[in-house]
C-alpha cells in the first residue's frame, strides 16, 4: 500500500470529531488541516533552504521581488510593499537591514527627485538566485511523491481555491 494511503495525523483527528459530534460534516478538516499542516512543513522547508543561502525569509521576499522585476533589478519602495504585502514602515525597515548587508542599494529616483529607488547588489543578486535554486529544489523533492500529472491537478485546484481570497 503506498504511503499516502497509511492513516495520517488528520485522518486520526477527523476520526475524532466524528466519534465526538457525529452532527458536524467534518470534510472539510481532510482538506484544510493537510493544507494547514502542508504550510508548516513548507515553511521549515522553506526556511532552511533560505538559510542555506544565507537569507531570512522577509530578505528573500523583497530580494526575489526585485529579482523578478528584470534588469537592472530595480523597484521603488512602493512597488515592494505591493509585492510583498508589508506596511511602508516596514519595508522601509527592511530595505535599511538589508543596505547594511550590502544586498540592495537606493538610488534616487530619476523621474522624481524625492523618489528613491531599490536595486539589488551584485551580493544580493548571487544570494536571491542562490536562495531560488535551493528553494526549488527542496519543493520539487516535497512533490516527487505525485507523478506529474497531479501535480498539475493539484495546482490546478488550489488555483480554485485560493482565487476567491486573492480576486
């Protein structure tokens, strides 16, 4: 039998709540608490992969949105509180740790004087795509248990999910 088929931690607490108050439809338990616990798994994951790279979580979210943005790896500090959903304190907090890490630098705006702009380092650069290579590779190894085919259902379906949260 493959593993996935063996009773999980859900099945046993679904198992439970069935015993304890037959009167609830509890499927939606099998569904959300394996993408509850999935998220914590990923972010242990997902932590480490970053460290490995020397990075911290929030530094791989504003670096790889600069990243992204395509040469020369430059954004406003607006469009990275966008991006990475962090009030502008924050961000601003952010870019200073950082500049002192010489992983970005501000560059004033040439289309506004008052206007600053972030662009990531050589540094920053070599560690963001370090960071994605190592984060890739651990979620692709995450989901080799799913022939290829699943993976994109499951893709396909999360995408449903997740819309109405993001529309």
């Amino acid at each position: 039998m493959p593993a996935a088929q063996h009773p999980d931690e859900v099945d046993r607490i679904v198992a439970a709540w069935q015993r304890v108050r037959p009167d609830l439809d509890v499927e939606p338990l099998t569904v959300f608490s394996r993408v509850s616990r999935l998220g914590r798994h990923l972010d242990l994951a997902r932590r480490g992969a970053f460290a490995r790279s020397g990075l911290e979580p929030w530094e791989f979210d504003v670096l790889s949105a600069l990243r992204r943005a395509g040469e020369p790896y430059r954004l406003s500090p607006g469009a990275l509180v966008t991006q990475t959903l962090v009030t502008s304190g924050t961000m601003t907090n952010r870019i200073d740790r950082l500049e002192e890490r010489d992983l970005v630098q501000r560059h004033r705006s040439p289309d506004d004087r008052r206007g600053v702009l972030v662009e990531l380092t050589e540094v920053g650069l070599r560690r963001v795509d370090d960071a994605m290579t190592e984060l890739l590779q651990v979620e692709a190894g995450i989901l080799d248990v799913l022939p290829a085919a699943d993976r994109s259902r499951l893709a396909a379906l999360l995408r449903v999910v997740v819309g109405p949260f993001e529309g």
